[in-house]
C-alpha cells in the first residue's frame, strides 16, 4: 500500500503498526545529506515527520554502501570545478578546456533544477587527466585534488548523517534478532526479486531486508523500487516515496 | 529550546556542506603540481564564481 508523507499522520492513525518504524532507502539518506539534490526538501519533510511521530527509522550495509558511491559521484565534480575556480589561471591549456567544460555541465544540471553526477568511466577519465600515477617527488596530482577537494567532504558524512537524521543502523546483530525480522534475508529471496523486476542488485537486497523485516514501511525516493513493492507481493507492507 | 535542537537534521547536514565547502582551500602541493604559468588565484577571488544552493526552501523547490 502507498502512503505519502503529507498524509503519514492519518495513515498511523489508521494502521497503529507504522509506529514500528522504516527503513530508509539510500536515495532518501542521501537526499537528506546533500544540498544540491532534487528531492532534499522532500526529505527534510520525511525526517522531520518521522521524529515528530516517533517513528523510528533504521539502514543497513547496503544503503552505506551505495551512499558513499552516490555522495563520490556527486562529490567529486563538485570539487573539480572549485578546483577549476581555484586554480584556473595556472593549469595548461588540455585541464583547463576539460574543467572548463566540466564546469558548464555542471551549470547546465543546476539550471535543471537537478544534481550534477559523474560515472565511474567519467570518473576515471578525470583521475587520467590530472595524473593517477605515483610521482617520484610525491603524491599524483589526482591524489593531492582528492586529498584537498574531495576527502574533507566524504570524512564523516555517513556519521553526520545518520546522527542528524537519526537513523539506526540494522547491522549483523539486529539482522538475527527476532526483533527485526521474521526470516533471515537470503540470497535466492533477493535473486527472486531481481529475476521479477530486472532492478539493480543493491536495491534488490535491500528490498529483500524489507520484505524479510518485521518493518512495515519502506521510504524511498526511487521510482523503480516504488513499483517493484507495489508489482509484488509485499503483504502487509507499505511504501513512501515523494 | 535552543536555536540548534530547533535545526532539523537535514538543515544541519546543509550547514555542514556549506561549512565543508568555505574552508577548501588548495594545499601547497596541489599548487605546485599544476602551477605551469603564474601565481593561482586565491579562493577569496574565485569565491563568486562557486556553485552553492542556497538554504531557501524556494531553491530546493
């Protein structure tokens, strides 16, 4: 069943069970952490409805995981374009047009009203670019951007985020605990729930969390996760999303 | 109640970009790997050319 954030107060009223808590789907946590996002004012409204009602609201390995790779690929373009501003004037001519460019993509998705994201292939093409290889003299010039630009932002931020948006984490303990879950999440439940939606194999997991959870409800920002719970035969089980 | 405790969490992680982002500043060994031509600019120089959202709820809207 689908319940929205505005109608969550009525919808506790109606199914007292909400009350035992969430899990947080990593679009959400994320969403939450970093400004730029399209859905950060969503989920200021998520987090501060659920601590309003009390609702608890847990994350595992899986969303850790996948939030750090979200936060590098928004993380990291950010920082090559301060890098840009910052030094502009003193990079050669093959940097600078990169950058540059780099730059008005970036300019480009905020008009957009959308955050600015690199692949991986994209990633790796800007570590090539200011020199991945070690020098005799000292660190790569990737590694000496990462260091000044990029590290002072990722340090922390999965701390800081689940202390100010409260959320707990369900680490091995919790996952055995009869408190939590009715069945352990297994492998062949997950590659079930892959083989019948196609969706990626991170969200398939933590879908399978969902499901094999004593949870009833699932916030996430991420269409495809939406309608894969409300395709299948989640009995009981509720959805959130913006 | 105190100003902070009223901050929610997402307010905060705001803040803790913005905080994050104004104290970036190259180190001398970035400087000088890509130092080819002149002196760089400093941050304060480039400061008006940075992106940053700024913490209006009609900016996220």
């Amino acid at each position: 069943m689908e319940v929205k954030i505005s109608d969550l107060e009525k919808s506790v009223e109606k199914y007292p069970e909400l009350r035992r808590g969430c899990i947080i789907d990593t679009n959400v946590l994320f969403a939450g952490s970093y400004p730029s996002d399209t859905y950060n004012d969503w989920a200021d409204d998520v987090f501060k409805t659920l601590n309003r009602l009390s609702i608890p609201s847990y994350t595992n390995l899986n969303v850790r995981s996948e939030f750090f790779d979200l936060h590098r690929r928004v993380l990291i373009p950010e920082g090559l374009v301060d890098f840009y501003d910052d030094l502009s004037e003193s990079l050669d001519g093959k940097i600078y047009e990169k950058l540059k460019y780099l730059k008005r993509r970036a300019k480009d998705a905020r008009d957009q009203g959308r955050p600015f994201k690199l692949n991986d292939s994209e990633i790796k093409e800007y570590m090539e670019l200011l020199g991945h290889e070690p020098r005799p003299e000292g660190v790569s010039g990737w590694t000496a951007f990462c260091q000044a630009y990029f590290a002072p932002y990722i340090t922390d931020v999965w701390e800081d985020a689940v202390k100010d948006l409260k959320v707990n984490f369900l680490g091995t303990r919790e996952i055995e605990s009869k408190e939590f879950f009715d069945k352990h999440p297994s492998w062949s439940n997950m590659i079930k729930i892959l083989g019948d939606s196609g969706i990626g194999s991170a969200d398939a997991m933590i879908l399978n969390l969902f499901q094999e959870s004593k949870l009833p409800l699932l916030i996430t920002a991420d269409k495809s996760v939406r309608n894969t719970v409300l395709n299948s035969s989640f009995i009981g089980k509720f959805i959130l999303s913006p | 109640m105190s100003k902070q405790e009223e901050k929610s969490g997402v307010q905060k992680m705001r803040e803790r970009h913005e905080r994050i982002k104004k104290s970036i500043k190259p180190s001398k060994e970035l400087v000088e790997i890509f130092s080819k031509k002149e002196k760089p600019k400093t941050k304060n120089e480039n400061a008006k050319n940075k992106v940053a959202r700024p913490f209006t709820p009609e900016a996220g809207a």
